[in-house]
C-alpha cells in the first residue's frame, strides 16, 4: 500500500470514529485529506469504494445508514463500541513490545493531522465525541531527524546528516545506509552501514545537528539478513572517547579503578591524580562524574566538563 493511500485511511478511520453521525460521501469527501485530489467525480467514487472495502479487509467495522428518515441517501460512521478492543492480558515481554511499537504513532506528524482532522470536523458542523477518543496520538518522538530516517528506511534510501561526536565540538557529515530506527533506554538510534568507514554503526538522533539528506535512489539500501538493530545499539553502543579527570587523594576510588594514572597535580591547594579513562556514554558519565563534586574534576575534553559544570550549577538553583 502507498504511503499516501495509508494517510488517506487513517484520516478516513479518524474522521468516522468522531462522528456519531452518518456522513454522507460527498461530506467524506471534503473533509477527509486526499480526496479532494480525485480529478472527477467518478474518480472519487471509485477511490472511496476501495477505500471501503479496504477497511472492512483490515476489520474495521465500517457501519451504513441513514439519521433519519428523510435522508437522501446512505451514510458511514465507525461504532466506537464495535471498533474498540476488549481488555487484553499481556505477559510483561508482550505488553514492553506493544509500547514500544506504540511509540512510533508518537510523532509530531500524526498528531498534527489528527488534530486537524478533528477540527476540520467540528468546524463542519460535525458531532465529535469529547475525550480521548480511540485514537491518542502521544508526541513522545521530539527529535527532527526521526521522520527524514524513518522515511529513508522505507524507501530504502541513503542519507548523508552532520553528526557531533561526544567530546567533539564539530559535526562531521556521515553518510550512512540506514538499516532502521529503533529506541533503547529513551533515546532513538538510526543503525546502518557507515560508507566513510565501511562498517556498521549506530548513531544517535539527538546527535544529529543539520538537515537528513536522502541520496541515491530508491531501493539501492539492502539490509542483512539476520540483523537484530536493537541487539546491535545495546552491545555495540558509542564509540569510546579518551577523558582526562583529576580525582583528589584518597577519594572517589570507583572513578580509579576505572582508569589509567597519568601522574600526581595538585589543583586549588589540594593534592590529586590525573586519570585517563574511556567512556562511552558521556551523558551519563557525566551524571556520574558530578555526584563526586569537588573530589573530581574533568579536564578534558570540553563538551564533558561543561556538562557536569551545567549539573552543579542546576543543583545549586544556577548560581555560581
């Protein structure tokens, strides 16, 4: 099914689930997005029966009738109470997949056009049912680059983006043939084969700075067998990035152990050690590095030691 033909009947499954009444098809027909395109009446007549008979494929109990007796001809609505699901029992491995599944109608883009929908009903002198409704979209994805990647993925397409390393202060363009998007822990990674270091790698989205460029054309990405993209961003992770940190004497033993001293320094008139360590995670890091306070301090690279500064200063109300 085209992407513009699923738009079509998900605005079509919003705008009957609204309403309590029957909407006739030419009423469908200039409210719900996309049909408005079909060059003649004729066109739309056949657009709008496919569309029908797609639904009730799918199962969507698509209702025919009339509100009252004077009516001249048949309408459509969707009966909430036939259309909703039961109350289902999932086991904690099914109900974690199904949420995660759900998060990808989490989009800025399907929000918007379900809450056009809904006003272009009532703007139309539509009855639209109050509440939450049947359909929640929840804007959980707020990252800009989730909708050019997602969209490469299913075009099978490759995209060139400016990605900032952690501990860089400069992006760098990758080029990249994205394989799919997935979430870990609350944050989004696109997984794919790096064509500048002809290996595989994820990247996060939140580290992507500029505009996602598709490049090439469609179909040109082949993604391996037997990948597993989550697998992949839990195991293979960041790259790690070298960190030099001063620790005081005799404290902060957990930041010692894991790295590799560099030599005594004394720092505001207390005696220390420079450490070397490598981290990956650098937001985190930096969560743990300032629980420390004064005991340690990040001396490079930059980007780490103003975020845990930012940490301090968030702790004290941001004052200095």
């Amino acid at each position: 099914m085209s992407t513009t033909r699923a738009e079509r009947l998900v605005n079509l499954v919003i705008c009957l689930l609204a309403t309590r009444q029957y909407l006739p098809a030419e009423r469908i027909r200039g409210l719900v997005a996309g049909y408005g395109d079909a060059p003649s009446d004729e066109a739309f007549s056949r657009m709008f029966e496919r569309d029908k008979a797609e639904l009730r494929d799918l199962g969507v109990p698509l209702e025919t009738g009339r509100n009252s007796i004077i009516d001249p001809s048949d309408g459509y609505r969707i009966a909430r109470r036939d259309y909703e699901l039961s109350d289902i029992e999932l086991e904690p491995d099914e109900a974690a997949a199904v949420a995660l599944a759900a998060r990808l109608w989490d989009s800025p883009q399907l929000t918007g056009a379900a809450s056009g929908a809904l006003r272009k009903l009532r703007a139309a002198g539509v009855d639209v049912e109050d509440g939450s409704g049947a359909v929640q979209p929840k804007v959980r994805t707020n990252e800009p680059s989730f909708a050019p990647l997602l969209a490469a993925v299913n075009e099978r397409k490759a995209v060139r983006f400016p990605y900032r390393r952690p501990g860089s202060t400069e992006p760098a363009v990758r080029s990249v043939e994205p394989w799919g998007v997935v979430s870990w822990r609350g944050r989004w990674y696109v997984v794919g084969h790096d064509r500048d270091r002809n290996a595989a790698r994820c990247f996060r989205l939140s580290r992507v700075v500029g505009e996602v460029r598709a490049v090439g054309l469609a179909g040109a990405v082949v993604r391996p067998d037997g990948v597993n993209l989550l697998d992949y961003v839990t195991e293979t992770g960041p790259d790690p990035v070298p960190v030099s940190v001063w620790v005081a004497e005799g404290r902060a033993h957990g930041v010692r152990r894991k790295g590799s001293s560099r030599g005594q320094r004394t720092i505001g008139g207390r005696d220390g050690e420079v450490f070397e360590l490598e981290l990956a995670h650098l937001e985190s890091s930096a969560d743990w590095l300032a629980g420390h306070g004064p005991d340690v301090l990040v001396l490079e690279p930059d980007t780490l030691r103003k975020n845990v500064v930012n940490r301090w200063l968030a702790a004290i109300g941001g004052k200095r």
